[in-house]
C-alpha cells in the first residue's frame, strides 16, 4: 500500500499542548503539518514509535537574544537543544536595527554591555548587510537555521537612529523624533516584526557603563511608538522596569495607558526581588486589575532563579576583587589552575580574603547564604543547608575556603550557583505562585545573552523536570507545563499556527523521555567567533525534535536539517486587530 503520510509518530503519550488530559495515540504528518490525530491506520514513509515517550509542540520561547547569534550560526543552541523550535528575540530594547553606518559601534557596545556578549565576537560575527529592520529581516530569512525565529523591533537601536547623538545623552524626543519613531515601527511591524522591546531599568547598562538610550524616554515617546503598532494593527509590547526607582503605582499606570491608547498587548518582566521580596505580587494585583478592565497585560516569569554561575572561567566569579586572583585573569586555565592548586597561592589569597570577609562579586550578587556549590547533575532549588555559609560552619572553613576548594577540585568546571532573585524563602514557592497565575507567561530565559555568567535557556526542561516531575510538592500536571511552553506563548505573540498539536497546525513536535530528561552541568566552550567563549548547557531525554516536520535533533544530536525559517509577523493569523 502506498504511504499516505510524510510520517507518522505512533503510540506516544500525546500532550498535545491545550493542557487537555494525556492520552495515547498516534500523529500524522505531511507537507511539514499535522494532519491527522489519535488512531492513525494509514502509513507514513517515515514510521516512529513512541511507546513510552511524551509528544508535545515544540516549545516557544518568548525571550531569548540571539540577535547576533542568528546572524552567523545556523544552530540556536543551547535553545534547539531543549526543545525549542521558536525563538523570539530582540527583548529588553536591544537589537542592531535599524542602523546608520556610523552608529554600528554603538549597538555593539549597547548589545554588550546589556547581554554579555562579547564585543570582540560581536564585532567578529556581525558582518552589518542591512541598515533598515526590513534589511535585516532579509538577512535572517536568507539564512537556515534550526529553529524559527521571530524578531522585535528594539527601542535602543530605534531610538539611536532617529536622534543620534541626543539619544545616548538620553535628550527627550521631540515632537518630530516621536513622529518618526511612530512611523518607523509601523513600518518594521508591516515588514514582519512581531514587536517593541524597551527597557527603563538602571540594570541595563552599555559596555562603557552608560544607561540605556531608553533609560529616561517619557511617555509621550512611549505613546508615540504605541501608536506605530496602532497603525499597524499588529505587534506586541515587551517591557522592563525599575518599578521602584520610578514609583511603581505610577510606572504601572503610565504602561497600562500604552495598552489603552494602542490596544495591543503587552508583556512585562517579573521577579521577586531579594530586597524587596513582595512587591511582585502588588504587580499582580495591578496586571488583574488591567485585565478586568479588558486589557491584555501579562507578566513574564521564570520558573526557578536567575542566578549568577561562578566559576574559575565566568566573568563574574567569586574571588573577582581580590588583587592575587585578579592577576590571573588572563591566563588560560591549565595555567591558572596550575598557579591555584599552589598552597603558597591559596594561603596569599585566604590572607586577602581576611581584610573582606565576603568577596567583592558576593557582595554584589548574593551573600554567602545565598551561593550554593552547584552539582552534577544541577540542583537549582538548594537547600539552605548546602549554601557556603552552611557547609563553612560545619566544616571549621571560612566561606572562602570553602568557594576556593570547590572550584579548582574541579579542575575549572565547578561552579557557584548565586540567585539573584526569586530566592528570599530559600525556595521556589515564589516562582510557583507567579507560575500557577492565569496572567503569567513564562520566559525570561535569555537564550544567546548573558554567555560567561548566566545558562537558562534550559528553562523549557526546569518546567517539565522540577515542576512536573521531581518536585516534592506543589507539583504542576504535564499537561499544564506542556501548554505554559506550547500554546500559551504561542498565542500571546500571534502565532496561531503552532504550539498545538491540531489537524492544520504546523508540525513543530517534541518527543520526550520524560523519565530520563535532565539538564546537563553548564560547561564553557570556546566556539565563537574570534575564539569567544560562553556557558552552554545540553539535556538528555530529548529524544526526537521537528520544525516543520523535518527531525533537526535525535537523542540531542543534530541532522543535517536546517528547516527554521524567519517568522514575519505579515505571515501570522493574529486574532488582535
């Protein structure tokens, strides 16, 4: 009998990402989407059994950078491997267009600082084929890749074309500069992007330790780009705020107008802050309110801590301020484990670390109490009994020798593990609430950004492992974290042909151990451009990934298929107008 389908994918155990209950079944596909549902008695060119395994949507990713990546890397890892197959990136108003020539160092050095990406491989990388966001979008959809992308439009670099120099002196805009800013977004929304990024936090700083370009733009520049999506009739807003440097009342209030004057949706960061550790759900109290009053705001949330990674190889590592250990900072690491496993060395730097009872990085990011030895596989809900505070007291060691001894037994891959927020119980009951909230979308996992001192895009495997599965309590179905990863991001963004698995729909489809799905330990590779390195994080368990119909990942391991495409926001069914 001649097949009937592409392939067909039978006996899984279907999450088919609405968050309706499991059940078992088969899925067929042809010409990259699903056609066919439950008990499939024709067959397909391509046969798999997935007896045993999970089948869900691939996963879409609402915040990732991989602005720069995707100019000249067909493979989005670390995103791709954990079940990935769509990635929005140009969040937190950073991107590189649209672009004048003379400006270009500019974006650079915004990107850098912002991200953490390297200047050197940034400049190396990026090879600037484009001026306008329309141009740019031309070189991304000319390029494969492993996953589809989708790109917003970014306030830096929006804000830098259109004011120059008055823009990075952080000027207001006038009247004619907010006129051109509105037009230029209408114009990126209609040439395909999915929306406008912005960010108003002193957190975000460029390479030269300058604010943001959009640091200080006042509202009436904000309503202006609102109503470039206006006229455009599509597009979402993504936002990020010192909610309390500028009042949080207020702040709220100025970003539910835009959603009031635009009518397009809107998402904004949210964590617990360590210094401030209930102020986010006062931000959920607004959000609803904004909703009750018909407006579509949601906060974005990450399912466990961002935290710092310390390591002997990271940017920001524990004994960074201390002047032996500062000395060592450009050596390769055989040569400085070398120097480190030195008792005379180790006893110098102790000595230092007498003067400064906490080292300068922990004092910036975490205390003691705070910064736990991070294993393998990764734990990222420690119990306070493992901090160095806890393991020092025990052991007779100072908090010092207890970092130093971890770090270099393990010849330079250990690391620290530093919560900077979501952590004020020694705990994740915060993130669980924020998770369990019906106007939450998760994100925040920053895939392609924060390279040397931060690894979340293994965010999509946290949700299904520790939520889902491992948890001791307080524990979300499968279903309920497939559809968190799949539809609900989907829609919010626009994309209404993927993150269900539907007659009609594309064939973006993960098959999935769940069993045996872990993250792996972060590890630093040095596969950039001009020999850049960054923190990558692999997951087991992955046992097949589809884009489009096409196997691009098998047991974590790629083929040789590049299916992923450039999402143009003119291509998607928005249900918004």
């Amino acid at each position: 009998m001649k097949p009937q389908y592409d392939l067909v994918i039978r006996n899984g155990t279907i999450a088919d990402g609405t968050g309706g209950p499991l059940r078992e079944g088969d899925l067929a596909i042809n010409n990259g989407h699903i056609v066919a549902l439950g008990a499939v008695s024709s067959q397909g060119k391509e046969e798999v059994d997935a007896k045993g395994l999970l089948v869900t949507p691939g996963f879409v990713d609402l915040h990732t950078h991989y602005d720069g990546q995707a100019a000249w890397d067909e493979r989005l890892v670390p995103s791709s491997w954990h079940g990935v197959t769509t990635a929005v990136m140009g969040n937190c108003g950073v991107g590189f267009a649209p672009v004048k020539p003379k400006d270009r160092e500019r974006l650079l050095e915004l990107m850098e600082g912002v991200e953490d990406i390297p200047g050197a491989v940034l400049r190396e990388g990026i090879n600037w084929r484009w001026n306008s966001f329309g141009e740019y979008l031309d070189m991304l959809e000319a390029m494969p890749h492993d996953i589809d992308l989708c790109a917003q439009l970014a306030h830096g670099p929006l804000r830098i074309f259109v004011m120059g120099e008055r823009a990075t002196a952080m000027e207001p805009a006038t009247a004619e500069d907010i006129a051109l800013m509105r037009q230029l977004t209408a114009q990126a929304i209609s040439q395909g992007a999915v929306g406008f990024s912005t960010t108003r936090t002193l957190n975000h700083r460029s390479a030269k330790g300058e604010n943001t370009p959009s640091f200080r733009a006042l509202e009436d520049e904000l309503i202006g780009i609102a109503m470039g999506l206006r006229d455009a009739g599509r597009g979402v807003f993504q936002f990020i705020s010192d909610w309390d440097s500028r009042g949080l009342e207020a702040e709220f209030a100025m970003m539910r107008r835009l959603v009031e004057g635009s009518g397009r949706p809107l998402s904004f960061s949210l964590g617990q802050m360590h210094a401030r550790p209930d102020e986010w759900r006062r931000l959920l109290e607004l959000t609803q309110d904004a909703v009750n009053a018909g407006l579509d705001v949601r906060a974005q949330v990450a399912p466990r801590s961002i935290a710092i990674l310390q390591g002997l190889q990271s940017s920001l590592s524990f004994f960074c301020g201390f002047p032996s250990y500062d000395a060592l900072a450009g050596l390769p690491l055989p040569e400085k484990l070398a120097v480190m496993k030195n008792p005379l060395f180790r006893e110098q730097l102790l000595r230092e670390q007498q003067a400064a009872p906490e080292s300068p990085i922990a004092q910036r990011v975490s205390s003691a109490e705070r910064i736990f030895l991070l294993g393998n596989p990764p734990v990222y809900e420690p119990s306070p009994e493992t901090s160095l505070q806890a393991i020092a007291a025990r052991s007779g060691r100072s908090v010092s020798e207890v970092a130093y001894d971890h770090l270099v037994a393990g010849e330079g891959g250990n690391l620290l593990f530093a919560p900077i927020n979501n952590y004020a119980g020694r705990n994740l009951d915060a993130c669980r609430e924020m998770l369990a909230n019906k106007n939450t979308l998760m994100g925040l996992g920053d895939g392609g950004a924060h390279v040397s001192f931060i690894s979340d895009a293994s965010f999509t495997t946290f949700l299904l492992t520790h939520w889902a599965r491992d948890r001791l309590y307080g524990k979300f179905s499968v279903e309920w974290a497939v559809r968190r990863l799949t539809s609900d991001n989907a829609r919010f963004i626009g994309l209404h042909d993927r993150g269900e698995l539907v007659p009609g729909k594309r064939a973006d489809v993960n098959l999935i151990d769940l069993d045996n799905l872990q993250s792996c330990t972060p590890y630093m590779a040095d596969d950039l451009p001009c020999g850049g390195q960054r923190l990558l994080q692999k997951a087991t368990g992955y046992r097949r990934t589809l884009v489009a119909g096409v196997t691009t990942y098998l047991d974590g391991e790629p083929t040789s298929a590049l299916p992923g495409k450039l999402v143009r926001s003119s291509t998607m069914r928005s249900l918004k107008v």
